[in-house]
C-alpha cells in the first residue's frame, strides 16, 4: 500500500504554482466526486489574519464539552499532515484522521481528479470535505487556509455562522498591501443572511466588512459594540446585551487569548441549532489545548540544552501583530518572574521581518535566527535576518539550527533564563517534531 507521505507528494505535482486562488479548479473536483461539500453538517467557517487556530481550538472544546460531536480543518499542520483533518469520533472527541482513512480519501480524490490541474490545498481540501460527509457530526469547524473570498473552503454556500478574527497586514502580495483590502478579502466569507461573529478589528477593517454585510444582509454580532471580553480578578468576564458570564480564564495563554477566547463564546452562543451552556464554557475554556500558541516545552531534548530553572516557549506567530501579543505577554512573564529573553527566529522570506523585531526592544536581550526547515517557501536567509534585528536595535546573529541557538543563547546568559521559539508555523512543526523524535510531515 502506497503511504500518505507518497500520496501527498504526487498531488503537489498537480499543479505548477503552489499558491492560485480560485475557485473553479475545486468547483469542479468536488463536482465529480459527487459535491460532498453539500453533506456536511453545520458548518462555522473561520477566517483571519492572527487567532483562526486558537478561535477554532477554543470553540471545538467549548462544543465538545457540550457533548457534541465536532468535525475540524486546520492548517498548516505541524507535525503530521493528518492533524489538518479532525474527526468526531464515537466517544465524542475530534482526532486527526487515520493513516489507512486519509490514504483511502485522498487515493479516491486523485482517482477522480485524474491529473487535473489542481492546488495541494484545493485537492486535499476536497478530500477533507469528503472525509467530513461520511462521518456523522454536529458541526463542521472549517478554517479558512488563505484570505476567504477565493479560498478553496469558500465552496460552502450555506454555513451556519460565519467568524472573523482580527485582521492585520499578512500575505499582502496575495490579499493587498493594505488593511482594508485584506479584510476586502477575509470578508467574502460572509454569505447572504448568514450571521457573523467579528472580532476585536483596526477602523479600516471594520468599514470593509460592514461594506460586505450591508450589500449581504449578513446580521454582525460586533465586538465591542455587542460584545466583548476581559480579564478581572484572575477571571475572564463574557459581556454582552443578553449575559454577563464569570468565566476560569482560557489555558491558552497571553492577553490576545482573551480576545480570542471571547470570539469563540460569541460563536457558541450565536450558534443556536447547537445550544449551550455556562458549563460547556467553563469547561471548553479550561480544557482547551492548541500546540504551538505559547506552549511551554518542559520535557524533551530541546529543554534539556539549557540550564535548570529556564523556560522554554515555542509560538508560531510570524507577523507584526502576531509579535505585539506575543511580547506582551512575555512582558507580563518578566514582571512575575524576571529571566534573561532571548528569542530564536526562522521566518519566511516575505515577511515583515523589521516589523516583527521591533515589537521587542527593550525586551530581549539577544536574538539568534535559524533556517526555516518546514517551510514551503523561501525562508529569510538567517545572516540576513540577523541584519534586520540588528537593523532595529537588538543584539543578533545566526546559528545553524535551533539546538546550535539554544546553547549559544545559554552560554551568553550563563545562568537560567527564558527562551521563545517564533517566527514560523512551519519552524515551530520542526520544533515539535524534534522534541518527539520524529520527521515532520512537510507542509
């Protein structure tokens, strides 16, 4: 039998450009693989620029703790791909679908797709969804993959809710080079009188999809004008017109998870059909876990290359705004426990690398950048990268991998100190794999 890694590497050869929104070469597949897309059971579709994952993650504990069974698509995978592609399964939980299913799932879908041109994330999207139609669920958590209005995931006309997390400047040579063209964009999920929950967003952002739901008709549920969310007292307080709720604040961690956390109660509740309670909530909230999102790496080799009593952190933020949540909260670690910061960064070339750094001056006290081995992508050359740390005030230079950085960075300091691991999604699916003692699956 041929493995998925086989598979998966014949289907990126469908098509010659890795990335080409549209939606007519996925219109077609799913058409004759008889459109199961129009099986699924309710479906949030999810799209953003920071917090898709962890809003995802946050609602499908939430649901869950409802007792209901929840299908979710991710991406990109970290470790493994069949982590895009969660199934509810019998005792109500959502796990990565099988090697021996996703082999069978994607054989079919490249059968009837036969040598079609076809995008890696449009034919294997088409196999989730049939994946996700064979299996009975109460709900489908559908993350968008790039932008919305041309996302393979765009085929389902009719989902049950719509999200938006906030929206900043990402990917601006595919959605625009400006905020209200992305969240142009991000919008074109939204569909005629579908609700929508949208997160905390910039001005410009907030005209673009009030500009897309005005000629839709797509009812808003707004944070800040009908809800929103806020830590008090170690708590996390859910305000809206209808409730107020004193919550245990979400196990992810960092001041943007609140936010994140709030959206994610808002959907909940918008989502009717469902139901839920205060209880599912709470325990969505407490038992919510999302790999890579400031995830503390205690145990493993990785760990082990730096003195007792460190900290070890890995997150894949990779823009400006991914890096302005993650310095506040690596703030608020110091101010509780005060340690020596470095940071060890690997980030795709077309990044705003100087945009990212500086949001940590005055913070870390030096930066070692790697390659970024998991990328689909040119990465940013390290020296080069070093450059721009030190272009905006922070002391850098490069290493040869992540475990070459982290000793440098513990010889420096000489003494315990804190780490993070960023940049990259695709770096921090190395990152784990190497503190699993295994490949990763490439993206």
């Amino acid at each position: 039998m041929r493995t998925s890694d086989e598979l998966l590497a014949e289907l990126k050869t469908l098509h010659p450009r890795r990335m080409d929104l549209s939606l007519e070469r996925i219109d077609a597949l799913l058409a004759k693989l008889g459109n199961p897309h129009t099986r699924l059971p309710p479906v949030v579709h999810i799209a953003g620029t920071n917090g898709k994952g962890s809003t995802t993650a946050l609602l499908k504990a939430m649901l869950q703790a409802a007792g209901k069974r929840v299908h979710v698509y991710t991406s990109p995978h970290l470790v493994h791909f069949r982590e895009r592609i969660e199934i509810a399964q019998a005792d109500g939980k959502a796990r990565p679908i099988g090697e021996t299913e996703l082999i069978e799932v994607l054989q079919r879908t490249s059968s009837a797709n036969a040598g079609a041109p076809v995008t890696f994330f449009e034919v294997t999207t088409a196999a989730a969804f049939q994946a996700f139609a064979e299996h009975p669920a109460d709900a489908v958590l559908l993350e968008v993959g790039l932008g919305g209005r041309l996302d393979a995931t765009n085929v389902v006309a009719h989902p049950a809710l719509a999200v938006l997390t906030p929206i900043a400047i990402d990917h601006a040579d595919w959605l625009g080079a400006s905020i209200s063209l992305i969240a142009a964009e991000k919008a074109g999920i939204l569909k005629p009188g579908v609700p929508a929950v949208i997160s905390r967003q910039p001005p410009q952002a907030m005209a673009a999809i009030r500009s897309q739901s005005s000629k839709l008709k797509a009812p808003l549920t707004v944070w800040g004008e009908d809800f929103e969310a806020y830590s008090q007292r170690g708590r996390l307080v859910y305000q809206s017109h209808e409730r107020l709720l004193d919550l245990p604040l979400p196990a992810l961690i960092g001041q943007h998870q609140l936010t994140n956390a709030g959206t994610a109660i808002a959907a909940a509740l918008q989502l009717k059909l469902i139901g839920i309670t205060h209880t599912a909530i709470e325990r969505g909230l407490v038992e919510v876990r999302w790999p890579a999102r400031m995830q503390r790496l205690d145990n493993g080799p990785l760990s082990q290359l730096l003195a007792p009593g460190s900290e070890l952190w890995l997150d894949g933020a990779h823009n400006p705004a991914g890096a302005e949540a993650i310095a506040q909260t690596l703030a608020e670690l110091e101010e509780r426990a005060p340690k020596p910061l470095g940071l060890i960064v690997g980030m795709m070339g077309k990044k705003d690398a100087a945009g990212f750094f500086s949001h940590f001056r005055g913070l870390v006290r030096r930066v070692v950048t790697v390659p970024n081995p998991g990328s689909p992508e040119a990465a940013h050359d390290p020296i080069a990268l070093a450059k721009v740390a030190q272009s905006v005030g922070l002391a850098a230079d490069a290493a040869s991998n992540v475990e070459a950085a982290l000793v440098r960075l513990q010889k420096s300091a000489g003494r315990p100190l804190r780490v993070l691991i960023c940049g990259s999604l695709y770096l921090a699916g190395q990152v784990l794999a190497l503190q699993e003692g295994v490949e990763a699956q490439t993206n």
